[in-house]
C-alpha cells in the first residue's frame, strides 16, 4: 500500500472519492458493477487511506499491469474506461490527476464468430442433463433477447407469465417489459412450484450466516437468494463448453446477440428489433444485426447459377 501523508482533513481519500462516485444516482446497475470491479481492485492495490492527491498516473498503471496484463483487450480497455469515468468525475471536485495518462487503450480484434449457431442453440434445449433452472434461464435470455442483468433482476411477481412477458428495468433505468415465447412458457411452472414473491431464479442453496443478502434477494419460502451474473455465466459456459469449437463455452451476452441476428435473417425490421431488445439507439443495434456466415453462405448458394435444381 502506498502511505498516506499527513493533509488537512479536507483532503479526500481514494476510498472516500470511490464510495462517492460508486453512490451517484445515474449509475445503472450494470455500470455500477462494472466500476465497482475496477475501483476495488485499486483500492485493494494502494489502500482507501492513500489521497488523492498523492495518487499518480505510475500507481494506477502498475495495478493495471498486474492485474490485466493478460486480459483480453476488451476487458482491459473496459476497466480503463471505468478509471476514465472516475478520473473525469474527481477531477473538477478535488483535482484529482489523469490517472489513465500512461494506460493506452488495447486494439479490440472483432470476432465474426461470435454467433452461436441456430442448430446447436436447438440442441441446447433439447438436453436432458441440463437442471430445470438453468434451461428457463437461457431460453428466456435467448427468446427475449434482453440482458443478463434485466432477466436476473426479474422477481417473481414481475412476471405475467399467461402473456408471456416480464416487467424490468432497463438499462439507464427505463421500465419496460421483455417478452418470450412458448418454449420459456412451458418451463417458468414448474420453475416456479407455487412461489408467489421473491426472486425468479435462485441459488441452489441456501447463503450462509456470514453471506446473507438483502431481503429483496432472498426467497421466503426456500430461503435461497438471488442468483448472480457471475454465477451464471459460469453455469452457461459449462453448458455450453462441449459444443464451442474452442472449447471455453459461451457467454451469456453471445445468447442476446445470436437472437438478434437470428431474428435480423428471418426478415425481421430494425423497429422492431429494438422493441424486442430495449435498444435506443441503431447505431449500438448495428453490430448485433449482421448476417452470419451460415446465412451469407446459404444465401449465395440459393443464387448460385451454377447451382443444380431439382
């Protein structure tokens, strides 16, 4: 840890300056785990008690350097994007220096691949091995198209399942409603067995005393909380692992953005995909629209005039 100096009490600590940020009311929750990430990983590094003013832009890269050396330039740049953000909010309030000056941004390779296959999504819930929850749960991410974080945050008493919708908060806070098919339909029953209230998917067992969530993630008939994003992720890529051709299984955001490529190759118009999706502006939309590689290369070979016809 780096030592802090002895300052006047109006001087800000890093651990005082991140409960503030973390604390803003137009921070969506997404965000707010996202920054939370990365500001615990600094505080963790040079300690809450170091000032701000003794904080300089060498301090940050050394932890960016131990812990995301190895990361993928996507996560690398998103943890520098969230010390961006708090860099930009501190600055004006404390003069707080550029602590990203000597992070530079990593190039982001895109990946064409990303899309999972429509046979092997139909494969998926085919499985028998697969528990009842996880099904309900990656169908109705898959069919709704909505994100990870709005279906997880789903209570029961959100739910109109006779219409086959759920009421969630969006991201930047909007309220709006996801929608699904039969196929989830037919599995939220007997996922639910008779509860009324509390969370809509849960933990498999109950939290110990040490672990216990607030009350609004915790079911009062089995005791059990809120499942986690992170929880799921992993659940999903395990599922998902035996039939990834590079053997690490997807991710629960590649569900969202095969959906909505399947969708955009049936035919269906950007309008409604947005509706579908909670999306606000095309130009985000956009890359989760493009044909796949299945799709082009089917397309070519039904206008092939080489092609025989039967």
């Amino acid at each position: 840890m780096i030592a802090a100096a002895a300052a006047p009490l109006a001087d800000t600590t890093l651990g005082q300056a991140a409960d503030a940020f973390l604390h803003r009311r137009d921070l969506d929750a997404d965000t707010l785990r996202s920054y939370g990430q990365t500001l615990a990983r600094l505080r963790a590094a040079l300690g809450d008690g170091v000032l701000l003013s003794d904080l300089t832009a060498e301090h940050t890269a050394a932890v960016f350097a131990e812990a995301w050396a190895q990361a993928a330039p996507r996560t690398w740049n998103r943890h520098r994007a969230a010390l961006r953000s708090f860099t930009a909010w501190t600055a004006p309030r404390w003069g707080a220096p550029d602590l990203t000056a000597l992070i530079e941004r990593r190039k982001e390779d895109s990946d064409a691949t990303k899309v999972i296959d429509r046979h092997l999504i139909e494969a998926l819930w085919q499985r028998r091995d697969l528990p009842l929850r996880d099904k309900a749960l990656f169908r109705l991410l898959y069919e709704s198209a909505a994100r990870s974080v709005e279906v997880l945050g789903l209570d029961v008493s959100d739910i109109v399942p006779e219409a086959k919708r759920g009421r969630v908060r969006r991201k930047g806070g909007a309220t709006d409603w996801i929608l699904w098919q039969s196929g989830t339909a037919r599995l939220l029953p007997r996922l639910l067995s008779g509860r009324t209230s509390g969370p809509l998917f849960l933990t498999d067992r109950r939290p110990g005393p040490a672990r216990t969530p607030a009350a609004v993630d915790l079911c009062p008939v089995t005791g059990r909380a809120r499942l986690s994003y992170e929880r799921a992720e992993y659940l999903f890529k395990q599922a998902t692992t035996p039939i990834d051709p590079t053997g690490h299984g997807y991710t629960l955001h590649q569900l969202r953005h095969s959906r909505l490529t399947h969708l955009g190759e049936d035919g269906w118009s950007s309008s409604m995909l947005m509706a579908l999706s909670g999306h606000r502006n095309l130009r985000t939309l956009g890359i989760y629209v493009q044909p796949s590689t299945e799709a082009v290369a089917a397309a070519l070979a039904e206008h092939d005039p080489g092609r025989r016809r039967r």
